[in-house]
C-alpha cells in the first residue's frame, strides 16, 4: 500500500475528479451536494479530533465518527432524516470508492458501509388544485417586466413540471414554436428530453420574449442584473406571489409551496386527466416507475373513482362479545 492510499485528500480529490467528473459525468447539482457534505463533515471531523482536514488520514474517519457526525446533523443542525439520509449516501459513495483506491482499508470501509440509512416516513406529496394554481398565476403584476417575467416562468413550470435547476437553466434556443412546439432540457443524470407546450404557455413565452428580452437574449429568465437566476431566487418570487394569491385563495396559506410543488402539481393533473404512469415518469424526466408511485398514493380522486367502483360487503350486525382479559391486553399493546 503506497503513501497516497491512506491519505484522505489524495482519495477525496480522486473522487471528485476522477469517479464523480470524469467516470460518472455527475451533474454540477450532485457534484455542489456532495461538496457541501464533505465541507460539513470534514469541519467535524477537525473540532472532534483537533487535526486540520489536509492532515487527516482514511484510517481516522472510522464509523463510530461518521455515525456522530450523522446523528450531529439530525440533534444538533436540526436536519429531516431524508437530507441525513442524502449525506449518508455522499459518504457511502467516497467509501465504496476508497475500497477500490485503498484495499488495506477495506476491514475499516465495511464497518462505514454497514452503517444504516434512517427510517423515514414518506408524506404525501403536496399539491396545488386548480383554483389555487389559477390564483397563483394572477398574482404577478404584469405591467412590470419582473411580473411579466414571473407570470411566464410560473406557467411554464406548473405545465411542463421541470425541475428547478431545469428552469434556472433554460436558454431561448431551448424552445421550439410552431407544429411540434416543446422545450428541450437536459436533465438529471444528463438525461434529455423534450416536453410540449400547450398553446397558452406558447403564447405568455412569445410575449415575454418578444417584448422584453432584447435582440439577443441568452437566459430565458434573467434576473434584474441580466444573469442567471439562482435557486434562491426562484424561491423567493414563488413565495412572494404564493403570499399575494393567499388574500384571494386562502387555501394557499395552509400549504407550503416550493418550486418543487409546482412540479408535483403537474404530476397530478397528468394523472386525474388519465395519462398512464409511464408517460408521466417519462415526461417528468424520472429515472424509475416508482419514483412516479408517489403521485398514485397521493390522488385521493382516484382512490375515490375505485371506492364508487365497489360493491359494499353485506354485512350483518352481531352482538358485541368482550375478548379474553389476556388476550384483550396483548391487543392493546
């Protein structure tokens, strides 16, 4: 085993570049989260062992700390089990290839990789109705370029269901009108795809861009400066238009509405209208049919279409007969 196998910055930088860049073509989203949770745990790993993170070695960063640093992130920062469960899953994959850099490691990465994901319990994804969706897309005032600007975003979103960093990233040579029209992204994973336009969404995103782009736009949404918007942008101006629509549509003010419950509002309208589960995971852009199962967990309409759809079982009323005590209290239980 030579020197560079136990030193922790010659594998974490190998793993970036070479496993995360160069072998999987990570996306710059995973890439920045992964980053984000190296950046947190490194920092533990200083305050808890008194060494600065360029002089750490493999053999330091055993499971006893890592299973700190995890239950650190839950009691101390106050993280849901799923973000716990997306650290845990960066350091999992820098261990899984540390075993291949550093075999004389490997007794000290099975016992990191034996290290168990939190249970967690999944909520039904949140969605917007109609009446809170038609709300929402008045909210921006369109006598101003910013409202002009939001009101063509917010509709493209709730149509096409993209992704936040999808939309951020959207250029103007990425929509395509006329017979066919639709937009072009390229997804996570760097998977693309291409989704229509209803002739609604066609119509806000010609005005938008004839009247206020310019000549020779870039950005699709720019911010006020001519760049790119940021995540936290996008986040801000859903929320201020979600606090104007709540004075007309007082439903919205119960829910917490994100750019990614636009998406998930999508997902339902496809799925009340009909639209077979494949076709929404691919237009969605998802990776596996079961990441689309969620939406049918959470359609109450079609739960009720099936309830119309039975027939109730002829029951007959019998008396009432307390259980055995014994067996009484193990019901309990």
């Amino acid at each position: 085993m030579t020197a560079a196998t136990g030193n922790l910055a010659v594998l974490l930088e190998g793993f970036f570049t070479r496993r995360l860049m160069q072998q999987r073509q990570a996306s710059a989203h995973t890439i920045a989260s992964y980053r984000d949770t190296f950046r947190l745990f490194l920092r533990f790993a200083q305050k808890r062992l008194k060494i600065a993170p360029s002089a750490l070695a493999l053999e330091q960063l055993d499971a006893p700390l890592i299973a700190a640093f995890l239950a650190d992130l839950e009691h101390e920062r106050g993280v849901s089990a799923r973000s716990r469960n997306l650290r845990h899953s960066a350091i999992r994959s820098f261990f899984q290839y540390a075993a291949f850099e550093s075999p004389g490691h490997a007794s000290l990465i099975q016992r990191v990789l034996a290290i168990p994901s939190k249970r967690c319990t999944r909520k039904q994804v949140c969605h917007l109705t109609r009446e809170e969706v038609e709300a929402l897309l008045a909210a921006p005032d369109r006598s101003t370029w910013s409202g002009r600007r939001d009101h063509a975003l917010l509709l493209l979103a709730v149509q096409t269901g993209l992704r936040l960093s999808e939309m951020t990233g959207l250029r103007t040579n990425d929509l395509k009108f006329g017979s066919g029209a639709h937009v072009h992204v390229l997804g996570k994973g760097r998977k693309e795809r291409c989704t229509p336009l209803a002739k609604q969404t066609q119509a806000a995103l010609r005005s938008w861009m004839g009247r206020d782009l310019g000549s020779e736009p870039v950005t699709l949404f720019p911010s006020a400066r001519g760049g790119r918007l940021s995540a936290d942008g996008v986040q801000y101006l859903v929320a201020k238009h979600v606090a104007t629509a709540a004075k007309v549509c007082p439903s919205l003010a119960r829910k917490r509405v994100t750019p990614h419950v636009l998406r998930h509002t999508t997902a339902m309208d496809l799925l009340q209208a009909g639209v077979d589960r494949s076709v929404i995971a691919m237009w969605l852009g998802h990776e596996s049919l079961e990441t689309t199962q969620i939406y049918l967990d959470a359609d109450l309409t079609l739960k009720e279409r099936v309830l119309d759809r039975v027939v109730p079982p002829d029951v007959r009323a019998r008396r009432y007969r307390p259980d055995d005590q014994l067996m009484a209290f193990l019901s309990g239980l």
